[in-house]
C-alpha cells in the first residue's frame, strides 16, 4: 500500500475539460509506470471514448461489464474489474454506453455521488489498491463531476500550447464547486505539462507561465512530444511496454515516481 495508515487506495482523477491535451495518454502509462514499481493500479474508464480500455488491449467484444453497469447499480466493482496485459494493473472498461449518462441520470438525486459510493463504500472491496485512476471526459459533464466527488485528488494534464492557462482557469472554478458541495477534501495533486517540446519556445514559455502562477503544483517531469507515445496505443499497450527506452516511457517513469513522492504518507479515508 501506499502507507500504511490510511484505510484505502488513493483515488485520482485525471482531468481537463479540453481534449486533445494527453489526459487518457497520462492515465495509461501513469498507471503503468505506477503498476511496474510494484504498485497495485486499478484504472476505471469514465469516457465514453473508451481510448483507455482499447489502449490497454480490452477489445469491446470484452467490454459485456463497463462503467457505465456500475453507475446504474447493476454491477459491483469486483465483477467489473478486468485484468490487463501489465502485470499490477487492472481496468473497467467504459463504452459508447457512457454517453447517455447526462440524460439519464437526470432525475436521480445522488447523481454525483454514484462513482463515490462504488469507490468509497465500505462494502467495496478496493484494499488490494494502491492507486485508483479515473480517466475522465473532455467536459466538466456529470462524468467528470462524479469522478471529482470520489476522488481524493486530481492531475491536470497540460498541453505546452497558447491559451493552455487560460483553459485551466475553468477548471478549477469546478474543482472549488465541488468542494463546496460535495467534497471538500477534493485537492489538485499535481499539474503535467504534456505534448512539450524543449526546441520550441511556445512549450518553454507555458512552462515558465504554469510554474509562475501554479507553483509546486506543477510537476517537475514534463511529458515530452514522443513519436512512440503517439505509436503505443494502436498497439493496444502502453508506452512502457511498447518502447520501454523510449523518452516518452522515461518521462512517465519520472512522473509516477514523483507521484509516489507526494503521495506517500499521506492519510486517506
């Protein structure tokens, strides 16, 4: 376990209401790199993509239980859980299904709560967790509001591109929302400059921008531009499996070690 005080895993959302930004890209290999130090990772897909199932070798013919069965209550989390190819790191898959969930959820009262309550539940079986990653949509839809009412923290990537600040702003506004209402221990872990290009003077300027307003919430690893990242997921596998000396998987090894860093000792309930 992560330490040996705090009564469960510790569950992070990756989040960023802009797509295209390296979100699922960070969920797959952070919980690789995660799962190849010998932590336990469960990821649960909350995108109605499904990039982090198909990235992680689950074909949709093996999708018959997904995330979207486990926010309708139909399923528990146990019978949800699929294996994956990485050693350590397990999934429930997500489908087109997911897509539905704003309208259909509409009229339920504890629609916020739903992912909390499989998560957190005391009924839940997750003790064998070290880590949960939540991949969540690109939109601060319903899906993502329930990923920040369960989790513990977030990560934020954050593409090395003009306006990347301007994007995040909206985000935070959400976060402050929900620790209003409904969670109020809801924290950002960290903030992951990703898609960076150390020759290009955008991706330093970002940088210099993000650590001047953000401060230590800003990871020091950043996710470089990385041809074998972009190849890793037609494969069905993570970066670190695909090209293990590739500086994408050197990048995310750093990353998660940094995770580790600051997520050690720290009490969860």
């Amino acid at each position: 376990m992560v330490n040996d005080t705090h009564t469960g895993p510790l569950i992070i959302a990756i989040a960023n209401q802009k797509g295209g930004v390296g979100k699922t890209t960070t969920t797959i290999n952070l919980g690789a790199a995660l799962a190849e130090q010998g932590k336990e990772v469960l990821l649960i897909d909350l995108d109605p993509q499904g990039n982090a199932s198909t990235g992680l070798g689950i074909d949709h013919d093996q999708r018959e239980v997904t995330t979207y069965d486990l926010l309708s209550g139909e399923v528990s989390l146990t019978d949800a859980i699929q294996k994956t190819n990485v050693d350590h790191l397990t999934i429930v898959p997500a489908t087109t299904d997911l897509s539905s969930a704003d309208i259909e959820l509409m009229d339920n009262a504890k629609r916020s709560f739903l992912m909390r309550d499989v998560l957190r539940a005391e009924t839940s079986d997750t003790s064998e967790y070290d880590y949960i990653l939540i991949d969540c949509p690109p939109s601060l839809n319903i899906l993502t509001v329930n990923a920040m009412v369960a989790a513990h923290s977030l990560i934020v990537p954050l593409q090395s591109e003009f306006f990347a600040l301007e994007g995040l702003s909206q985000l935070i506004l959400t976060v402050r929302d929900v620790r209003q209402t409904a969670n109020p221990d809801l924290r950002i872990e960290g903030i992951a400059l990703t898609m960076y290009d150390q020759r290009n003077n955008l991706s330093l300027q970002v940088e210099d921008d993000a650590r001047e307003n953000m401060g230590d919430m800003v990871f020091n690893t950043v996710i470089p531009r990385n041809v074998r990242l972009s190849e890793a997921p037609s494969f069905a596998m993570p970066v670190l499996s695909y090209d293990s000396g590739s500086k994408g998987s050197k990048a995310y090894r750093a990353l998660a070690g940094e995770l580790i860093a600051r997520t050690t000792d720290k009490k969860v309930a």
